[in-house]
C-alpha cells in the first residue's frame, strides 16, 4: 500500500520545528543569564551602630585627641549614620526621687504600675560644650552615659540585686550609699577623679529648627503592668536612637581634656528621632516618645 506523500512531509517539518525551538530555548536561556548578569549589585542597608560601636568610635576619637593627631576618616565618615544607644539603669530597684537623681523609677505593688523618669543632663551652659562650640550652640539636650567602659548594656555583676519574688522590685541594702555604686555613678554631678565623661547630645545653633527642643523636660510615664507580669530585676533601658551629625571640625564626636594623665571627655552629636524606655529581659516597649 502506497504512504500518502503529506504523511512523509510530516516527520520532517516536526523536526523543524523540535530544532528550532531548541534553539530559540538556547537562545533565550543566554540571554536570561546575560540579564541577570549584568543586573546592578543592590547595596545592602548599612546596620544601625549600637552602644558598643559608639564606644568603639569614642575611643579611636579620645585617642586621636589626646595624642594631638587628625580625626581618622571612618570617623568623618559617621556623618548621618544611625545608632541605638542603650543606657542601663535602676538595676538596685527602685530609687527615690529627687534633684541629684536623673534616671529614676518607682513602683506602686497595689496598683501594679511603674513610673519611670529620664531627666537631661547636658545643657549649653556644660563647659565641655563651650569647648567645642565655642558661643556656637545655643541649645544642648543629651545625657552623660554612665560606666562607659560596659561595651553591653547590662547591670554590673557587683551591682544587681535580683529579687527573690519575680513580683516585687529588686531589693535594696546599705551597700547602695557606698562610694562609686550605682547611686553616685547615675547622678549628673561631677564622676570620680580620673574617670573619662561621656555624653551624648543634641547641639543647635541659632539656625537649627526649634521643633523638638524638649528644654531640659525630663522623658517621664506612667506603665501598668498586667495580671502575673513580672517586674524587671535588672533595671530598665533607656534608648536613644537616631542619626549622627557632623560638628564643624567634620566629626560626630569631640572630646577634649587637658590632663596628659585622664582621658579626654567627649561629646557624641546626634539628633534623637526616637526615645524609650524598655524592659530589658523581654523587651518590651513601655514608654515611648516616637519624635524625641
């Protein structure tokens, strides 16, 4: 029986057509791989600096001025770079308070709620300032950091007193009216002979927006703990967080010191875009000020 002439055309053309799809499947898979290829590397989000970075900084700027050499340019480069800048305190309990007293907390057992109080310590009038800014700054609102040789933001082994009731405060003995504990090292008053200040502000000028200015008002509120929540037995956070600002020498941080024999002090510039106040075992937020 004769094959019908159609019949063996069809072999044929579906050859071609198998060929050129694969071909034009070659050709498409090169030029997929040439697009991808050439896409453009997409940088990666550079990490906030958290308070042992900012430490790492001072330290390389206090170096630099106390030996009388340029500011290094990672330094320099710190300009607008953001930070999260934890600051333990209250880690004997509850303090009372007062005027010499700028980070503070309390806690009311019969209504379950803690009142906490950050006050400002640095202010246009500190010496420190005027060394750096001369008459420059008009306006100054930052806190000295205290024990700034803890690179983590932690209670102090010879200083924490855990409770042993989860549901009350941290206990307090009379080791806490001892020289150099926690009482002394969190007042604004001058530190122990020797130990290196440092702060960390925001500086206007006379050209600076005056939104935001919070004019020595202390960070305060009021939380309320829930049913069977735990109080904090090694304190509260205080974090300030924010971006870098570059001083007219082109640094973000100044120290000064005239002492051959104890570190310069320094003063890191920032502007704080965010404060709050947190429970460090769990983190949680319980006062915020979104704006500074």
């Amino acid at each position: 029986m004769p094959i019908h002439p159609r019949l063996l055309v069809l072999p044929l053309l579906l050859a071609a057509v198998i060929g050129c799809r694969q071909e034009q499947d070659g050709v498409d898979l090169n030029a997929v791989e040439n697009v991808v290829a050439n896409l453009p590397s997409v940088p990666r989000p550079v990490p906030s600096l958290d308070r042992a970075g900012l430490l790492a900084a001072v330290a390389q700027a206090a170096s630099a001025a106390a030996a009388g050499t340029a500011l290094p340019t990672d330094l320099r480069a710190l300009d607008g770079r953001q930070f999260e800048l934890r600051i333990r305190f209250g880690c004997r309990g509850p303090s009372a308070d007062g005027t010499s007293n700028w980070l503070t907390w309390s806690y009311d057992a019969e209504s379950r709620t803690i009142r906490v109080k950050a006050r400002p310590t640095i202010s246009a009038e500190e010496p420190l300032v005027a060394s750096i800014g001369g008459e420059g700054f008009e306006a100054a609102e930052g806190f000295w950091i205290p024990r700034p040789w803890l690179l983590q933001p932690v209670c102090p082994a010879t200083v924490a007193v855990k409770s042993a009731d989860p549901q009350q405060p941290p206990s307090t003995d009379s080791a806490a009216s001892e020289p150099g504990d926690e009482k002394e090292v969190e007042q604004a008053g001058e530190p122990a002979q020797f130990r290196q200040r440092l702060g960390i502000a925001q500086l206007f000028t006379d050209t600076d927006s005056r939104t935001g200015r919070r004019d020595s008002r202390p960070y305060q509120a009021v939380h309320t703990l829930k049913e069977g929540q735990a109080l904090s037995s090694q304190g509260f956070n205080l974090v300030l967080s924010g971006r870098l600002r570059a001083l007219a020498g082109g640094g973000v941080i100044e120290c000064a010191g005239a002492d051959a024999d104890k570190p310069p002090d320094c003063i890191i510039s920032a502007e704080f875009q965010r404060v709050w106040i947190e429970q460090p075992e769990t983190g949680e937020v319980i006062a915020d000020w979104g704006d500074g």
